[in-house]
C-alpha cells in the first residue's frame, strides 16, 4: 500500500510554507503537529515544475493538509494537479459518470464541470460564468444539510440564529469497487465571508466548536490513533472494515448521529435486494490503520457510515494478553449495533473541539487533504440565498 514517492527535495527554491493560522479553539496537539500548512511562492499553481510538486506531495503527506491562497486555478490545472498524486488514477472519486448512482444519498449535491472530472458543490444560485465552466447557468446547488441526514435536528430556531452540526465526517470514496483516492483537491470560488457558526455536537457532552459558514472541518487519523489507549490501539492496528456494497445507497434510508459520525442503528438501511446491481468481488475490505508513505506513522482512517462488518486478527502470539486486551483471538463482527459502537468509540474521541481545524475558505483558496490520513466534515446552515462555490477533485483508483 506504501507508495513510491518522486524523489523530493527538502524544499523547491522560492516555496515557502508556514502554519495555518489558527483559531484559539485549536489545542496544543494539533498546534504541536503542525497539523495544515500554508504554501506560497509556486510560479504556475496550474502546472508546477518537478521539484515544486514533489516538494508539495511531501508537505502534504507530512502536514496532511495543504493550503494555496488566492491562487488562479482552472478546471484543468485542478485535474492535473491532482492527478499528479497518482498518475494511474484518472476517474473521479465516485467513479467515471461523474455523478452517483440515482438512489446514492451522494446524487443532489454533486454537479459536473464538463470535460473534466471537477464537480462544483455548494449553495445557492449561481451564475457567474467563470464559475460554471461551461455548466448551464443559472444553475442550483444545494448545501447539504445536517437537517435531512441526521436522526435529530438544531431546530429553526436555533439555525436562524447560527447553530449547526458536522453534517458527515467521511473519507472522499465510493467505498465500493475504487479504492479511496489519495488526495482530494478543493478549490474554492464564492463563499460568504466573515460570518460564524457554532457546532453543537448534541451529544449529551455540551461540546461546541465556532466554525466560520460553510468551513471544511479536518481532524488528523494520527491524532485519532495516537490518542486512543493501549488496548483500542492494539484492536485498531489488528482490524479491517468491510464496508457494505454501494454503501451511499444502502445507508440512504437510515439517518445518522447528532456528531455526523456513523450511523444510529435502527433497521433502516436498503436491503441488499433493492441495492444497484453489484458483485462480491467489488465489495470493498479496508485497514482501519493505514500508514503514511512520508513519515511511515499510521492513522485511523474508517469511514463510520459505510462500515457493515469488523474483520479482527488475533493477538500475535509474541504479544503479551492483558484483562484489558479486546478480542485476543481475534473475531468476524456482524452485529450493526456492535460494529458501530466500537468504531465510534474509537473515532469519537478524535473528533473533540480541539483536535478539529476548520478551513475559512476565501475566494480562490486552493486546499488540498490527504484522503488515506484525514477525516473532513462540511458544516454550516445556508440561507437559501447565500450563495457557496467549490471545485471539488479526487482521483480514484480502482485497486490499491
Ligand atoms: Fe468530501
């Protein structure tokens, strides 16, 4: 799974990379691990010189996530940029139609740039040609909501006045024939500015988080399983996900926690008979560890939602077996309810306040994230009216 890098210079001569500026709601660790960095001094953010992309590929590997700011990207600068990751890789993330499959819970929020794998996501009417790319204008997008995917909702009231939720932490993947692309592109175009929301996570915790509207919320996997105890740490490096097939389909009809993190279990997902044709040998099987190519460290990279069954190794037999140690001879769970509550306790406490950092998206910032290494939420309650636009790119291979 560990993937050859371009040999990399420690730096392209005239880059330069500095911290992301940081909110006081970020803490320490993520200040600590220099978690997001800003990148300036590329000559031509549509086609970068060899040493300034294997320079960039290292940062972002390293940081995992990257920010290029009022930079001048086109659709086909943002499709060659990201392809650069991985040459072999030339679909878009959910796969070559540009669009998911009619009964994905995927399918209204998604709108294809034509000629290219580039969707537009976002809010609102928009109709400023540079924008559309050659997309029928007017054309409308819709923010996706917490309102209609959670089982419960910040009410109207609340909304109004700027409360809101992480609407679905996720890794960019289909999760179903392609593997998870390795990097994610997004390219931001029109977005309100100055404006405040605050997360409530509803969970019974009375955590918060300030978020600037319609910012990409991050958390690293380091972080997440670094952070766990000995003994979840031990059951997370020693199981496989098996995700269900189309899972953005299958999960449809069921509706998820108030964090946006997996799924509250209560019988409701599409059963396997009414899915979109599909096969075994596309189901996907995935670590819940995956190993970072630059520093070799490993993050917990699960997407909670699709998840369906854990695949768990037994204890080697050189490991020492504690009281505390959670199925030493290993276990196939099937169990829904089981299976989502161990994996949410073991990504729940990545998620707190201050290991999450937010991206104030400003016109023709360009960020890029490390899809196999960070988990990334959309948050924000849209007016109607207020108009959001986003260039969204990954590319997916089909087999790891
Ligand atoms: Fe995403």
């Amino acid at each position: 799974m560990t993937v050859p890098l371009t040999h990399a210079p420690a730096a392209a001569p005239g880059i330069t990379v500095r911290p992301v500026p940081c909110p006081p709601s970020v803490g320490k660790r993520v200040r600590d691990e220099r978690f997001g960095v800003v990148v300036s001094g590329i000559d031509d953010i549509n086609n970068l010189t060899k040493d300034e992309f294997a320079a960039v590929e290292r940062l972002l590997y390293t940081h995992g996530f990257v920010v290029f700011e009022d930079v001048d990207l086109t659709p086909a600068g943002q499709y060659a940029l990201t392809r650069a990751f991985d040459p072999a890789a030339d679909e878009y993330g959910h796969g070559k139609v540009g669009r998911p499959d009619p009964k994905s819970i995927l399918h209204p929020d998604l709108r294809n740039i034509p000629g290219t794998p580039v969707q537009l996501i976002g809010n609102g009417v928009v109709t400023d040609e540079h924008i559309l790319q050659g997309l029928q204008g007017p054309c409308k997008l819709r923010h996706p909501s917490h309102q209609s995917f959670h089982k419960t909702q910040v009410s109207d009231e609340d909304s109004a006045k700027g409360f809101t939720r992480f609407y679905r932490w996720h890794i960019d993947a289909a999760l179903y024939e392609r593997d998870p692309p390795k990097v994610t592109t997004l390219y931001g175009l029109q977005m309100p500015q100055a404006k405040v929301n605050t997360v409530r996570y509803d969970d019974g915790t009375g955590d918060e988080l300030a978020v600037p509207l319609g910012g990409t919320a991050f958390v690293s996997g380091k972080i997440m399983f670094d952070i766990l105890p000995a003994e979840l740490k031990s059951l997370a490096v020693r199981t496989r996900v098996r995700y269900s097939p189309h899972p953005y389909a299958w999960m449809a009809p069921a509706k998820a926690r108030s964090t946006g993190l997996g799924m509250i279990s209560e019988g409701k997902e599409m059963p396997d008979e009414d899915l979109p044709p599909w096969k075994e040998e596309h189901v996907k099987t995935l670590p819940v560890c995956w190993k970072n190519p630059v520093t070799g460290q490993l993050h917990f990279q699960v997407h909670p939602s699709g998840i369906k069954e854990l695949l768990i190794d037994p204890l080697p037999s050189s490991a020492t077996r504690t009281d505390s140690t959670l199925y030493p001879d290993g276990a196939h769970l099937t169990d829904l309810v089981e299976v989502r509550e161990l994996m949410y306790r073991m990504q729940r406490p990545g998620i707190a306040p201050e290991l999450v950092y937010t991206v104030d998206w400003k016109p023709r910032d360009l960020a890029l994230f490390h899809n196999r290494g960070v988990l990334h939420s959309i948050t924000g309650a849209f007016a109607e009216d207020e108009v959001r636009a986003c260039e969204s790119r990954q590319s997916s291979p089909r087999h790891l």
